[in-house]
C-alpha cells in the first residue's frame, strides 16, 4: 500500500526571489514519523527527508524527494522517491495556481509498484485548494481522488499556524464488506484526515509540531493501531533548511 504527501510536494523558492541565478535549491530535515494524508509510511519512527528542486522565473518547475519508510516486515524496500514536474504562477490580482504531475517510485522493493498521480491547486492569500488524481492508486488499477483544503497564516515573531483537512475517495477505497460471505458486496471505506500545526522560523531552520488524525478505524483494509501504517491520532514534530543559504539570511 501507497500513500505524500503527501507528500507533500514544496518548491523551495526563497533563495530564488532574491538571485536570478539560484534556479537549483534543496532542502534537507527530518521528521519523528512520515506522515502522509494521516497514515505513518515510518512505523512512527523518525524519517530523514529531502529534495531537489530546479524552478523557472517561467513558472516551469521539477525535481525529486526522498524519504525513508517502512511498511513492515513484508515489504523489502525502506525508500521512496517522488519524481514531480508542474507549472506554478499568480494573477495580478494575487490568485496563485500550480498543476503538475507525481510519480512515486521505491527503488529496491520488489513488492512495492511506482504509480503516477496528477494535481491541480488554488491559493488566495492564507487559503489553499487541491485537488489529486491517480488513475492507478497505489499500483491498484483503480482510481483514487484526494482534495485538501490548507490554511496557512503568519502569526508574530516567526510564528505561524497550518491547518489541512483532506478527504481520500474513489473506487481504490473500496472493499468487499464481508470477505468470506458476500465477496462481492462492495463498502465505501472513503476517510478524511485533518491537522493543527505551529511553525517557527530560527534563522535559517524551520521548524514544526502538528497534531494529525483520521476517521479511519478499521483494520481490515490495511490502516492499523499497530505502528506500521499507523492511522491513529499522534503529535509530529519536523525540521528543515533550505540550500542555498541566502548571503543576508537573517
């Protein structure tokens, strides 16, 4: 089983903004548990993650993202890179949009296929709006939809507050209601998964602590109590920096 977010795809841009020739950034940090759309992809342990990023002043952007996981004793593999490609820009009247295209790869797991998913955004000032599709989910052959909605406000002396509700949905969340007397009998088990964040900027690291949640509490379709893909309620803290280090950085 797949999840990002997750990813969560970011292009790190800061550095650019202020020097036409910093078109290549990357971005280093870690995290107590790889959290993707409310399911751990560490076991609840800690994951190091980073990317590489190419950005275009056309708006053209690319790159990769790496993270350790772990899906159990089962699954061979322990990493996952995320190839991504899109367009990004703003309205002169401050309406941001992004479009782009992920492929998750797990290069060493024999039991773990890459899949591709495509996305589209909306952003006005502190609110975000996206929408995710994949026509092959997980390496399913079934389609799955995941709409975020994001808040993202600037609070005093470095400080900032997130909040994320995302809903996951489509024929890959679905499965025979009674395994053994009515396999054909199909259950919705379509979930959302939602979070608090604080974040504080210390020089040149930000840093992050969010409390994550579902609605999911069923074993049976792979989500568990247990560590391993672990969809219960939990604090994550994370730090990163971004690369290059602007010369007047505070």
């Amino acid at each position: 089983m797949k999840s990002t977010h997750g990813l969560a795809v970011a292009i790190a841009l800061s550095c650019a903004a202020m020097t036409a020739q910093a078109e290549i950034t990357g971005t280093v940090g870690a995290v107590s548990d790889y959290d993707f759309r409310g399911v751990s992809l560490s076991a609840k342990d800690p994951a190091l993650q980073g990317s590489l990023d190419y950005a275009h002043e056309s708006g053209f952007y690319a790159g990769a993202w790496a993270s350790n996981i772990d899906y159990g004793d089962d699954v061979d593999g322990d990493l996952e890179i995320d190839l991504y490609t899109g367009f990004s820009g703003e309205t002169a009247g401050g309406l941001a949009w992004d479009a782009g295209l992920v492929y998750y790869t797990y290069p060493g797991a024999d039991d773990v296929d890459a899949y591709p998913e495509i996305y589209a955004g909306l952003g006005y000032k502190w609110f975000e709006l996206k929408q995710w599709f994949s026509n092959d989910l997980n390496a399913s052959d079934e389609d799955g939809f995941y709409t975020e909605i994001n808040g993202n406000f600037e609070l005093p002396a470095n400080f900032g507050l997130s909040l994320h509700l995302g809903y996951s949905y489509g024929d890959a969340f679905q499965a025979p209601n009674d395994l053994d007397d009515n396999p054909d009998q199909l259950e919705d088990w379509e979930y959302m998964d939602y979070s608090v964040g604080v974040t504080y900027t210390l020089g040149r690291f930000d840093l992050g602590l969010k409390y994550v949640d579902t609605d999911l509490d069923r074993d049976e379709y792979g989500f568990s109590s247990e560590d391993v893909f672990n969809s219960e309620d939990r604090a994550v803290f994370s730090v990163s920096t971004t690369f290059p280090w602007c010369a007047d950085a505070e």
